[in-house]
C-alpha cells in the first residue's frame, strides 16, 4: 500500500476542535435530508436502494436505507439482519461485474444523517491501493469514462435481479 503523493509528505496540526459540531443533512437543525426522497438507484427492493457513482473505478457504489435512520446503531434489527445479506449479494454482484481484486465497504457518514454505506472494488492488481488507500487514490484519479461506468452498473444491477 501506499498514497498517490510524492515524498516526503509534511505532517499539519489538526484544526481546532469546533464544538458543538455542525448540524449534519438529516439531522434536527441541520438542512433536510436528501435520501429520503432517492431515486430507485441501479437496484432496489423494499429496504435498500443501490446508486452507481460518478468515479475514477468504475463500480463503485453506495448502499441507502430507504428508512431514515442514522447509523448501525440505529438501524431496527430487521434492517440490520437484512444488511449482512444485501451487502453480501452486492460484492459478488460487483466482482463479477470487473476485474476487481476486493470490494472494500466503508461508512463514513459525516456529510449526512442516513444511512449509507460505500462499496469500492479495487481493480485487480492495484496494490498501491490496499486496505484503507483505496478511496484516496480514487479521489485523485482521472474519472472514468461514463460509458464505462454505465456498463459496469447494467451488470451490477442485472447480477441483483
């Protein structure tokens, strides 16, 4: 693994603390959720909507509960059983989809109070981008051609059924 920057890399501060923190999308006094009203994505079903995004690696994807809830730790227990499955589904969906090594899933969820959780496969033989790499080295990328995206999320969505 390494990071798409030349040596050596000069270590900052972090900033300030800002405390309170700023309300985020979704949350009480922040701006309004924007997921609660999502499109039906590449895939969907009753709990869970699939969206494709515009990126360097074609197949990355983010996984939204149509239910409005927070995090893990607020997701009623249906929808937490139900995760493990879908999430499953979503990676075999994805490598097959390409030639990816792994599908790594992240959740980060600082920009917004819903739940969402990152699906990035790493293309086959990409060691640079191991382990926690992948998102920065897709970050300064080139974008991928949209056909390719496109291409890639028609198998993806057709793999899900």
């Amino acid at each position: 693994m390494k990071l798409p920057y030349a040596e050596p890399l000069t270590p900052i501060a972090p900033s300030i603390p800002v405390i309170p923190e700023p309300r985020r999308r979704g949350e009480p006094g922040g701006d309004p959720c924007g997921l609660c009203h999502q499109d039906e994505g590449i895939w969907s079903d009753e709990h869970w909507v699939l969206h494709i995004a515009g990126s360097s690696i074609p197949g990355t994807a983010w996984l939204a509960s149509r239910e409005h809830v927070d995090s893990f730790a607020d997701l009623p227990e249906r929808l937490a059983a139900d995760f493990g499955r879908i999430a499953g589904r979503i990676e075999k969906a994805i490598l097959a989809a390409g030639d990816f090594g792994r599908v790594h899933l992240y959740r980060w969820g600082d920009g917004g109070a819903h739940f969402h959780v990152w699906f990035y496969p790493r293309p086959v033989g990409m060691m640079d981008a191991v382990k926690f790499a992948l998102p920065v080295w897709e970050d300064v990328m080139e974008p991928a051609p949209q056909p390719a995206i496109d291409d890639i999320a028609k198998k993806i969505a057709q793999a899900l059924g």
